[in-house]
C-alpha cells in the first residue's frame, strides 16, 4: 500500500523559505514520477512541480518558476519541495503525489489525473 508523509509546512513571512519533505513507501519509488499540489481554501488543487522518476526532468507552474525547486533523493524515497521568495498567495495546503508512470505529463503541464497516490497533506501560510 503506497504511503506519503509530507513535513516541512508551517508559518513564514513573506520572503521567507521553507523546504517541504515527502517520505514514500509501499510502492516502487525509483520508477515513480513524483508531484506536488497545494489547494488554498475555496480553490481548486493546483499542480505545482513535477520530477521524473530518475531527477533528470522537471516541470513547474508558472507561478512558481523561478521561486520553487523540486528534487528527489532515490536513495532515501525522498522528494523534496524548496521553496523561495514565498509570496501570502503560497499560502495553501501541500500534498505530495505519485504517479504509476517515471515520466512527467509530457505537455508539462501538471495534472491530478496523472497521480494515483496522494499524501495528507501539509499546511504551509505565508503571512506577517
């Protein structure tokens, strides 16, 4: 049974980093594409990075480029979210997905349709 653990959320101003976490187990993590989401109240889910199963590709929304890097350990079935110049409208609830494919919508685009698997998600709220 896949299981994902988010850590890292919190409360930042605005400028702010934090770096959110993803533990994964249950399933074969080094085949996995991996995702994160985030949904602010009243919002629909929002794809915000994507990274291949071997690191090599990633994809970001638009809102985020620039301020926002995904990674993966393999090694430690890990995926990782840094976040940078954090903005009030970052402010959402986090989730980290994953996907039965190793590769990225290939469109770059970053869809929920595409993963299978989903976390409980982490609060993260910028504010001053």
């Amino acid at each position: 049974q896949p299981q994902l653990v988010e850590s890292g959320g919190g409360l930042v101003q605005p400028g702010g980093s934090l770096r959110l976490s993803c533990a994964a187990s249950g399933f074969t993590f080094d085949y996995s594409a991996m995702g994160w989401f985030r949904q602010a109240p009243g919002k629909e889910r929002e794809g915000v990075s994507c990274i291949s199963s071997s690191g090599s590709s990633t994809n970001y929304a638009d809102s985020v480029k620039g301020r926002f890097t995904i990674s993966r350990d393999n090694a430690k079935n890990t995926v990782y979210l840094q976040m940078n110049s954090l903005k009030p409208e970052d402010t959402a609830v986090y989730y980290c997905a994953a996907a039965p494919l190793p590769l990225c919508n290939r469109w770059s685009v970053i869809l929920s349709a595409d993963f299978d698997s989903w976390g409980q998600g982490t609060q993260v709220t910028v504010s001053s």
